[in-house]
C-alpha cells in the first residue's frame, strides 16, 4: 500500500515525488558476496564475479506533492591547487611526471629498466640547474629553522619569491547531498493520522535494527520526480541515498500553539537529508535516465 499525501492526490494528473526503500546493499554487491547474507566470496580477481540480483523493497513507497522549491544539487568536483614552487619543486614536478609515464611502460620489455632509465635521465636534466635547486634547498634547512618558507625568505630579503608552478589536480568526484522540506496541513482526522504514518515511516526505515546483539543496516532509498505516473525526464535523477536525517516541527508557521480537538497541530514540518551512496559519473549523465542528468 503507497503512503500518498495530500489524500486527493491523483498521480496521473499532477507532478509529484516518489520515495522508495530498499534493502541495503554496498556498490560492490556481487553473486557470491558474503555482505549481505550469502555464500562464499568470490574473489576480486575472479573473472565469474558477476551483478547481484536488485535488492529488494523493504516497505511501502511515500508519494508526496512536488515540493514547492526542489532541493539544490550541486555536482562538485575536487580540484586540489598544488604548488612546486622554485627550480627544486619544478624538478619534484618533472620526476613524478617520468616516474609516471615509466611506470606505465613498466613490463613491455619485463623489467624496471625502463623506469630507472627515464628518471636517471630526468635527474641527469636537472643538474643543468643544480645551482639554483641547491640555493633552494638551502633556504628550505634555513627555513626549517626560522619557520619561514623559501618564498618568504626570497620575500624579505630581495623583494621576490619563487614561481610556484602551480598545477590543478584532479581528487575525484564528490558524493551529493540534498534535503527536501514538506508542510503538512491536514484537512480531517483521517488527513492527520496519514501525516503521521508518513513521518514514522521516515523515522522507522531510516533506524537501524537491532538483531541478535548487532545492528542490520537501515535501507536506502530511491527518490524519483515522476509526473503523469512516469519518470519526469525534465528534472534530475537521483542516486540511491541513505536517509541521514528527519526533523520534525510543529506550527513552525504560527505565533502561537494551536492544535484541533484531538490535540494534532495545525500544521507540521518534515525535513529529510539524504546523501547519495555512490559518486556520478559521466556515463551517468548519458544513460538516458533523465534529459539533465543527474
């Protein structure tokens, strides 16, 4: 049975947002794997791994109204600036840059030859400026002892600092996270005792169980905007998320208390935080599931 606010709502004609539990299972989720209740592993060589079966639902959806603002999805990137600064820190630079490019080739002829050989002539390249590295790396000793860095000793003694050389480097993709907030405004007794088998139905799937001394993971959840009774391609997909949060707040939008006869508030805030369980990548963005990604 769906769990769908308001009441009236008729998901055939309105646009709307679907929130559905699923059994817990980690990225790497494989026939086999022991994770999550079966059998032996398999291996992470083993070329027989293959998908686990899709893990099931756990409980009935929630289907609530299009929130009025859609929650802000930024998808970050991490870029790091990295500084070599000098003639030493160019050199540290070009050495990480032979060491990567000879690691590559490493086992064409079935030795590290190659390797010593790139960077022995990367090293032999450097000496052509060994006298500005070993001022460099005098004033780094001296900086050691002064808690100065070359650049500022350059800085208070000649007005200069060295070239920092600086490169962006790329540190991966970032998890996203976002929060959708609903107002509940219950218009019967029946309305009111929906509200609140929605909000403990957030809070019970969202708890840890405790099983046998241990505790079984809570499920995530898949959200989708739908609209006609179908995926909404004009609007974002999601990731499966684990629902870190849910608050609750009662006649926030009030001066002061006010409940009905039975003692239910006029009105109550619900906010979820989620956090995706996986980074996005670009095939992500192509798979066709949304017309913007995700």
């Amino acid at each position: 049975m769906t769990l769908t606010y308001p009441k009236e709502l008729v998901p055939a004609n309105v646009d709307y947002v679907t929130f559905r539990p699923f059994q817990y299972r980690t990225n790497q989720d494989v026939v086999g794997s022991d994770v999550n209740g079966g059998g032996r592993p398999t291996g992470l060589l083993n070329p027989s791994r293959r998908p686990a079966a899709a893990a099931p639902a756990v409980a009935e959806p929630v289907v609530l109204f299009m929130p009025t603002s859609t929650p802000a999805l930024d998808n970050q990137n991490g870029w790091s600036a990295v500084k070599f600064e000098g003639p030493l820190g160019a050199m540290k630079r070009d050495l990480n840059v032979a060491a990567g490019s000879a690691i590559d080739s490493l086992g064409n002829d079935g030795t590290i030859s190659s390797v010593i050989s790139k960077l022995g002539e990367q090293i032999v390249s450097a000496t052509s400026n060994s006298g500005a590295i070993a001022k460099q790396f005098a004033m780094e000793v001296i900086g050691g002892i002064t808690q100065n860095s070359p650049s500022n000793i350059l800085a208070i003694s000649r007005g200069k600092i060295y070239n920092p050389n600086v490169e962006m480097i790329y540190q991966g993709p970032q998890v996203r996270g976002f929060a959708f907030n609903y107002i509940f405004m219950p218009k019967s007794e029946e309305e009111t005792q929906l509200v609140n088998r929605i909000i403990l139905h957030f809070k019970k799937w969202s708890s840890a169980k405790e099983v046998n001394g241990m505790f079984e993971i809570p499920p995530v959840w898949q959200i989708d905007y739908m609209t006609g009774g179908v995926r909404n391609k004009n609007m974002n997909a999601f990731k499966k998320a684990v629902l870190t949060s849910v608050s609750t707040q009662d006649n926030a939008q009030l001066e002061t208390h006010m409940s009905y006869p039975d003692g239910a508030p006029i009105t109550t805030t619900m906010s979820l935080i989620f956090q995706e369980v996986d980074i996005i990548t670009r095939s992500d963005h192509e798979d066709g599931r949304s017309n913007r990604g995700y």
